[in-house]
C-alpha cells in the first residue's frame, strides 16, 4: 500500500517574526523501510522557540538546511520496525519533525512509558519541557526555603513548572508574563505568590513592590531587557539558570540590553546557561519526582493544542506573540 507524507520543509531563512512564506508544504510517497529504521505515525509535534534559533544558525545542533523538513520534536506511534529496539504499537518521542509519518533510524527516540497521564500531557509534565524547569531550577538555581525566585515567561510551558517547583522548595515566587489572564492563572491556580503583566507595568518598579527582600533566582526565560531589570533587584550571592533568551530570538539587529552585567561581579552572582540534554542520565529522577508532585495534587500543567499539520507554521508564532499558554502542540493524527 502506498502511504504518502505530507511535512513542512524550510523554504528560506526567516527575518523576525517566521511568517506563512518561510515554510512549504510538501507531499511525497514514502519508500518501503530498510534494515535498521522504524516508520512512525507522528500524534503530537512540540512548537519550541528553540525551534525558531534551529532555523537560521548553528548551536548545540547544526541549523536546519534550506529544503529540509523542519526539526522538531513529538510523539508518535509506531507502525512498522526494522530495527529490533522498537516493535508496531511502541508510542516513542524524539526528533519527529513537521511531518504526517517519521521515517528514519528512530536515533535519539524513547518509549513513552504508560505512567496514568494522558500522552499529550507527557509535553505539559515530561520531556524536554519538564526536566529543563526540573534541573534548571534545582541544579542551577539551588533554592532554598523563604529564599525569593523570579521567573520570566512565566505561564509559558517551562515557566510555569519553573514556578511551582520553586513553592514546593518553599520560595517565594514572582513570575513575568504578558497578559492579566497568564497572571491570574499563575498566582490563582499555581499558586505563585505574585504576578507581573510586563506588558502593563513597568517591571522595575513592579519587581520592587513584590520582592522587598531582593531576588535570590532568577529563572531567565526571556533575556534582554528583562534581564536588566531582575539583575538590578538580585541579592550578593544569587543564581540565574540561563534557559532561554526567547525575546532576542526574532530580533533582525543585534541586542542592546544588559547595560548592567557588572551586577554579576559586584553582587558574585552564578549565571549558567544549560541544555535539557546535558542531564540526559537523570531524565529517570525528574520523571519520578515530577509524576510524584502532579499526582500530589502540587504540580499542574496546560496544554495549547492546536488541530492538524498544517496549522503548525502560524501556530509556531504564538510563541511569540504570547498567544499560547502552557505547552504548545500540534495534534497531526487520533492517538489511537
Ligand atoms: N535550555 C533548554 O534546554 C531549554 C529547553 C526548553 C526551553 N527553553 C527555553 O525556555 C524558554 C521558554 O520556552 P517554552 O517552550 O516554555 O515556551 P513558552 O514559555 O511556552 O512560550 C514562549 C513565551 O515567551 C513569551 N515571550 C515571547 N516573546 C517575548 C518577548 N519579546 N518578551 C517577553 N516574553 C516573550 C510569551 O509569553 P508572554 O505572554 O508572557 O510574553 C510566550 O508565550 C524559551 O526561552 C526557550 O528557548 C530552554
């Protein structure tokens, strides 16, 4: 039977925001497999602003090639293997990419565990998601209890597990987002101690009013300006997990904020960037703890689903334009 693959392919490098033309749709039919790879039924795509960085230069992974089909990662099911490490019916996760089948030799991909939750929600709970806000926070961030945690894109996916880890650490958490509605949610239903709409307020005066002790963490999402504004608040001695720097990444010219990184000798700060990948061996402790807390009742997450492949280059922008609260997906097939 022929089975055809519908995907997205990068059509050219975007400048700011990606827009409908840097994309193309493309259908093709899929050969028979060969020894060693697996043919998947991709379910659920993960949007990333990683994804956008992934579209015009080289990082910790080389950028996508002009033509190729758009990196990303998912959950998918199996539907035939030849390679002995997966069988039919395996749900696994890894590098799906923007396309209706995977086809490859399934390097990097995991079974996803059958652990009561339902497989969107290993995206809200797990993954790359789950154990950044799990080992930045603790790792980096070293809470301590009645210590203050300041957190940026705070009812983003990363963000507002950051927060909650950081109250069941006992901190006082403040988090930034863009809209009254992500602040209410963070401090009604994840019980952060207080909210910032950045959009409305002027940070430095808002961080000030709701971290009279200073920050002692700072859980940098966003970078640039923001940054300057926490940095001016950190207590001598504070940490900054460096995880993301999602404000910077449509910029077209280059930065013009931190004016102020001499904070960081003068207050001896700790500021680390990290990739989620770099904990890979301890992907096992966070799953287990972070199941633990969600099944207390202490951790909770949202999911932003948006319906079919072909939604995925303008649901890739609320990212941006901080429409999506919670983990951004794409659903390409039932799952089941
Ligand atoms: N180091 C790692 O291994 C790793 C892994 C995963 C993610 N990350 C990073 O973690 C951060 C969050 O990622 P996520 O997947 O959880 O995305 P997300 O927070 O769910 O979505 C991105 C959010 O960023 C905010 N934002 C976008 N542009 C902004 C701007 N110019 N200024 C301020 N806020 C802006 C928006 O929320 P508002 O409405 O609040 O503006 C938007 O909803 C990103 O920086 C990402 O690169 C790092």
């Amino acid at each position: 039977m022929t089975i055809m693959n519908k995907k997205w392919t990068l059509a050219a490098r975007p400048e700011g925001l990606p827009k409908a033309a840097d994309f193309e749709w493309r259908t093709e039919e899929l050969k028979p497999l060969e020894e060693g790879e697996i043919r998947v039924r991709n379910v659920y795509l993960s949007l990333d602003p990683a994804n956008r960085v992934w579209m015009v230069r080289d990082t910790y992974v080389p950028m996508v090639g002009l033509g190729e089909t758009m990196r990303g990662g998912g959950i998918g099911i199996v539907e035939e293997s030849r390679n002995s490490k997966f069988a039919a019916g395996d749900t696994v996760q890894g590098l799906i990419c923007w396309q209706t089948y995977y086809t490859g030799p399934g390097k990097g991909f995991s079974k996803v565990p059958p652990v009561g939750i339902p497989l969107a929600a290993h995206y809200g709970l797990f993954g790359h998601i789950g154990y950044t806000a799990y080992f930045g926070l603790l790792d980096i961030g070293a809470p301590k209890e009645g210590e203050t945690l300041v957190v940026s894109a705070a009812a983003g996916a990363v963000g507002s597990l950051a927060g909650q880890i950081g109250k069941i650490k006992g901190c006082r958490v403040v988090g930034i987002a863009g809209s009254d509605e992500k602040c209410q949610w963070i401090t009604r239903d994840l019980g952060f101690d207080a909210a910032i709409n950045y959009k409305t307020e002027d940070l430095r005066v808002a961080l000030k009013r709701h971290c009279p002790n200073g920050v002692d963490i700072y859980f940098e999402n966003v970078g640039a300006a923001t940054l300057e504004a926490v940095l001016n608040r950190m207590n001598n001695f504070g940490r900054i997990p460096a995880c993301g720097m999602v404000s910077t990444y449509n910029r077209t010219e280059p930065e013009p904020a931190p004016n102020n990184l001499f904070h960081i000798i003068t207050k001896r700060l700790k500021m680390q960037g990290f990739i989620v990948i770099d904990y890979a061996a301890r992907f096992e402790e966070a799953r287990a703890e972070l199941l633990r807390w969600h099944q207390e009742g202490r951790l909770q997450y949202r999911l932003d689903i948006n319906q079919g492949l072909e939604s995925a280059p303008s649901a890739f922008r609320k990212l941006f334009d901080g429409s999506n609260t919670g983990k951004l997906l794409v659903q390409i097939s039932p799952e089941t």
